[in-house]
C-alpha cells in the first residue's frame, strides 16, 4: 500500500494555477493553486482497489484514467502542494482498504414476533388513515 503512494506520487504531475479563496490581492497575482494529475493505469492496482479507487474519487476521476487532485486551500504554492499530495495518498490508502464484511443478524423467535405485531399496529394507524366515507 505505502509503495503504490509513493509509486503515485511519483508519477504525480503539478500544475500551479491561479486560486480562489484566502489571499486577497496576491491571488490576482500569483498561482497558488496546485493540480496534481495522475495517471491511475500507470500505477498497475489490483482491479478490486482500481475498482475502490474509481468509487471514491468519483468526478475527479477523468475519462482517459486520469485523477485529478485540487487543492487551493492555503495562500502559498507550498501548503497547498502538500495538501494535494496528502489527498492522494489519503485517497490511495482508502481504496487499499477492504470493506468489511456485513454480519447478518439473527433475530429470535420473540424478537420476530414483537416486530410483526408492530408492523401490524402501524399498518391499522395508516389504514384509519383514509377518506371517511358519508355512511
């Protein structure tokens, strides 16, 4: 898992943009802003944490397999480098991540009793619930 952040990492290519947000007039003037663009086929990930990966960035994954990392939250180049290259890894690690298991539950006898006979005595609420008819 550490090896394919810094594999991603490596392969990682910045682009320094104009930014929004912080920074008053020195954002008019210098591009702090910082994309990071990778290249997820380069990485070579088991197709089930490809697949993970995919789920979790969502739009910033574009259609040539390239994820694309902003971040334009500090007022220099360097903090928001550093962001970016933190989001990837988080993001990485994530879909290295296996999904636990779902334990399917066990209801008793009684258990299933008492949420039968309280379904019922919801389904008579709604059903007094109707028109009232002139009768």
């Amino acid at each position: 898992m550490d090896d394919a952040v810094e594999r991603a990492l490596s392969l990682a290519s910045e682009s320094f943009i104009a930014g929004s947000g912080p920074g008053g007039q020195n954002v008019n003037k210098v591009a702090t802003a910082v994309q990071l663009r990778v290249d997820i086929f380069a990485l070579r990930l088991p197709p089930p944490v490809y697949q993970r990966l995919k789920l979790l960035a969502g739009t910033r994954m574009t259609s040539r397999g390239e994820l694309v990392i902003a971040a334009r939250r500090f007022r220099t180049q360097e903090a928001n480098r550093a962001d970016a290259r933190e989001k990837l890894a988080e993001l990485i690690t994530e879909a290295h991540r296996f999904p636990e298991k779902r334990a399917k539950s066990r209801l008793n006898r009684v258990g299933k009793t008492k949420r039968l006979k309280g379904k019922k005595l919801r389904g008579a609420v709604k059903a007094g619930r109707g028109r009232i008819s002139p009768d």
